[in-house]
C-alpha cells in the first residue's frame, strides 16, 4: 500500500494509481460543488505518504486544511464502511504556506530574468512587434551584463533601448518609442495587479519546495491563491508555467522511479491554457511530455476538462471525472466528448453515468503498472485524513512562526542590477557632459583675456552648457531623452 496512491473505492476494491506510473499526470475535472477539493486532498495526502513532495494551488483556501487532523463525522464513517482502508487514521500533515502577496504564507518570488521574454510577453499580452523589443532587451541586457531582477530594472533597461534606439538598430532590429511605451503602460497594468511584489530577490530556490520531514513524508507546499487567480488571473498562470519550467530546467533525469520526484497540482487550470499563444502552447506541450523523466507529475484541475488541450489530454495518465451537468446541447457535447475518453471495456459508454455521479463519486481510470489504462469505473472517493475545510488564522500564523523557512523570504534584497548599474552610467556621462562644459568655459575665458576683448557666445553654446547643467542638477530625478544616450533615473 506504500507504493500506491488510493483514490477510492469500487465494488469493494480499491482503485488506486500506482507510484510507479504516477509521473504520467493526471486530470481531476467536475462541476462546481461535486467534491474536487475532497480529491485533491486525498490525492496530496497520499503523495505525502509516498514520500513525494506535492506542490498546490488552494483558489478557495479550503485546503490549508490538510495541516489539522481531521474529525470524526457520519459521512467519513459511511465511506470506511465502503471503502477498504485497513491503514485509515485521522491525522495532520507536513505543510508550508505561501503567498504571492505575503499575506498567508512565505513569499513567492522570481526575477525577470528567469522568467524569460516569452512568459513576460504572454503575461502582458504583448504584439509580435512588442515581443520582439522584449526580447531586444534581454538580448542586450546580456551583452551589457545588466540583471534583470525586477520591475524597475525591466523599465529602466526599456528606456534605455529607446535612448539608444539609433546606435543598437543595426545589430537589434528597429525600436520604436511608440511600442516601449506600449510596453512601457502593460507593465504599470501589472504592477497595480501587484506583480512588483512578484519579481525580485530572494527568488524561490525550486529545493524549499522539495521537502519531506523527519518521518519521510513529503512537504505539501500550499499556494493561497484566492486573491490572485481572481484580482490577476493571467499572473497566476504564468507563475504556474514558470514553476513548471523551472522544474524541467533544474532537475536532473531521473528516469523510472518508485513513486514521483515531485507533484504539482494546478487548480483552475483554464486559466492557463486560455488566449494562450499557439508558440508557447507548443513550448508548454513539450515541457508536459518531458518533464515526466525528471520524475515530475502534473495533475491538472478544472471543471470542464475540454478547457485543457487535447494535446495534453492525451499525456494524462489518471483521470478522475467527477459529475457534469447537461441543461444545454452545448452541455451535452461535453458530456459525450468526456465520456468518450474513458476506457470502458465494451460498453456502450459512460454519458448518462456522467451526469447521474453524487457527491463524492467520480468516474476514475488510472494506469496499471505496465502503462496499461484501467476501465473506467464508478468510484466513491477516499475520505481525507486530514480536515475538510480551511484552519483558523491563528493556526496558520502558528505554522508560519515555526516553518523551517521563516525569515528566508520576508526580507527582500535589492542588489545592484539594471537599475543602479544604467543610473550609474548616466551619472558617469553627466559628468563628463558637466566636465567638457566647464573646460569650455574655463577655454573661452583663456581667449578672452588673450583677445582683450569679450566674446558674445553663440546660441548653441548657451544651449549646450544650460542643458548640461540641467543633467547635472537633476540627476536621479528625471529622463533626459536624446542627450548623449543617457538615461537618468
């Protein structure tokens, strides 16, 4: 039983999908209110019982739950009774919170470097014209050595291609004020959605992530996303595309392994997958079918699983199916083409069982230990062991003041990178400008006196030195466009 995950019960079996065959992803879909959450929860305590770290989106915040022990209650006795679950005990599990926005758990950040021009144009809904300047600047950000850590090294080095458009046009392609500004106004949209808070230092080390405590079972790490998929949705899912990523970049090959690595959890998946370019989608396909070899599983949760693409679809190895309601053809369409996708050893199919599950029940196929997909089958769903339903707030800031990554990430790190690195250069030609103004003055005094006479200074000259002497005084403050290339922060 330590080797597998149990999902439920069926005609007095257990289903359940081995650790063998659990990097193969899987699908948790149903309509609002049919016992989703109930299945997340059961499937990231026994991920946790393998020893497998699971990572977690929690939309509704009902799955902080999975810290308390849970209680005793008529219809967890019901399900015992169904179900057979010799090693059933109520209990807490090892968890860490975290939180976009530091409210509820540890913060979460990454750079913009590691985010990567083609999810930082996803997530801004930039044009192929912008997208290309985005990827002109960290092209240049590279060749220069400027990091780009954060919000305000992203601007600062925006505003310098724009300076400097003239002189990078032949070796980086055209760039148009018109599109940095455009750019320019998309990153003010994000930072009011609080992306600041996003993008920064201390990053996210993907290791914190990949725990197990002292007994060897594996960390559950909770996303509290209420706040974020609702006020940010597109942020959410690219912070979710930049975990993944970061996963298959980091981690080494592993290949066929007992149990999974790592599992990941993605609720409200549709919020990934939509408007989303056909580039990056083809980008995040790949990723999906390869990420299986660093011993990750993806398992992705949404109500209508025709929200994922059938390009990924087809990788999912687990399926569980909980009810779908069918008021409207369109409805119905649904119905079949999930049905459809279940293996259902002859029969004539799954539609009307579909819609007729109750709550706690889900059609569920999962994959034998030879790849081989079980029949479908009408499973009612494990009860946790953990508490249905969110802890209190004073029992998570409990859990926070004792998390062994306390104090880790609360602090944020400003070092030097575009920002301070451009201001620096635009001090530098400041002065120089200010030093070649002043040797002027101090030349043209010299031939007054060795003329006798005075000598009225042209228009340009006044205008030179005045401008000059404006940089100076108004370093840090402002941007002077066109003069000297320099962009003054």
């Amino acid at each position: 039983m330590s080797e597998q995950v149990i999902v439920g019960g069926a005609d007095g079996r257990l289903v359940v999908q081995p650790g063998v065959m659990a990097n193969r992803h899987g699908l948790v879909s149903g309509a609002t209110g049919t016992g989703k959450t109930v299945t997340l929860q059961v499937l990231a305590e026994g991920f946790s019982r393998l020893g497998t770290p699971v990572f977690i989106t929690d939309i509704k915040g009902d799955l902080s739950g999975l810290a308390n022990p849970g209680a005793p209650h008529e219809e967890i006795d019901r399900r015992l009774g169904a179900i057979p679950l010799p090693e059933y005990r109520q209990r807490g599990y090892p968890v860490l919170f975290w939180d976009l926005f530091a409210e509820r758990g540890h913060p979460v950040r990454t750079t913009v470097s590691e985010m990567g021009p083609l999810l930082l144009s996803n997530l801004l809904q930039l044009n192929d014209t912008q997208t290309g300047i985005l990827y002109a600047a960290f092209a240049v950000a590279d060749d220069e050595g400027l990091l780009l850590l954060d919000l305000d090294d992203l601007r600062s080095m925006l505003r310098w291609l724009a300076e400097n458009a003239k002189a990078l046009r032949s070796e980086y392609g055209n760039i148009s004020a018109a599109s940095v500004g455009a750019i320019q106004r998309r990153l003010l949209v994000l930072e009011e959605q609080g992306a600041e808070r996003f993008f920064g230092e201390p990053a996210l080390a993907i290791g914190d992530l990949m725990q197990r405590d002292f007994s060897g079972n594996g960390v559950i790490s909770v996303l509290h996303a209420a706040r974020l998929s609702r006020e940010s949705p597109r942020l959410y899912a690219a912070f979710l595309m930049w975990l993944l990523s970061e996963l298959f970049e980091e981690l080494p090959e592993v290949g066929d392994r007992d149990r999974p690595e790592f599992v990941l959890f993605f609720d409200e998946a549709h919020l990934l997958f939509k408007g989303m370019p056909r580039t990056l989608l083809e980008k995040i396909e790949q990723v999906v079918r390869l990420v299986r070899s660093k011993g990750v599983g993806v398992y992705f949760v949404t109500q209508n699983p025709l929200d994922v693409p059938s390009s990924v679809l087809g990788q999912l190895g687990l399926k569980v199916q909980h009810a779908l309601r069918a008021f409207t053809p369109a409805d119905r369409k649904v119905v079949k083409a999930v049905a459809d996708g279940f293996p259902d050893g002859g029969s004539e199919g799954f539609e009307e069982t579909v819609t007729r599950l109750g709550l706690g029940e889900a059609l569920v196929s999962a994959l034998a230990e030879n790849g081989a997909p079980s029949d479908g089958a009408v499973t009612l769903i494990s009860p946790p062991e953990s508490q249905i339903g969110p802890i209190s707030s004073e029992r998570r800031a409990e859990i926070l003041a004792r998390s062994p990554l306390k104090g880790r990430y609360e602090t944020e790190i400003d070092r030097e990178s575009a920002y301070e690195m451009l201001a620096e250069r635009a001090k530098q030609a400041a002065e120089k400008a200010e030093a070649e103004a002043a040797r002027e003055d101090a030349a043209r005094e010299a031939r007054k006196r060795t003329t006798g006479g005075r000598q009225r200074q042209s228009v340009a000259e006044a205008m030179l030195k005045s401008a000059a002497r404006s940089v100076g005084s108004s370093l840090g403050r402002r941007l002077v466009r066109g003069l000297l290339g320099s962009l003054l922060k």
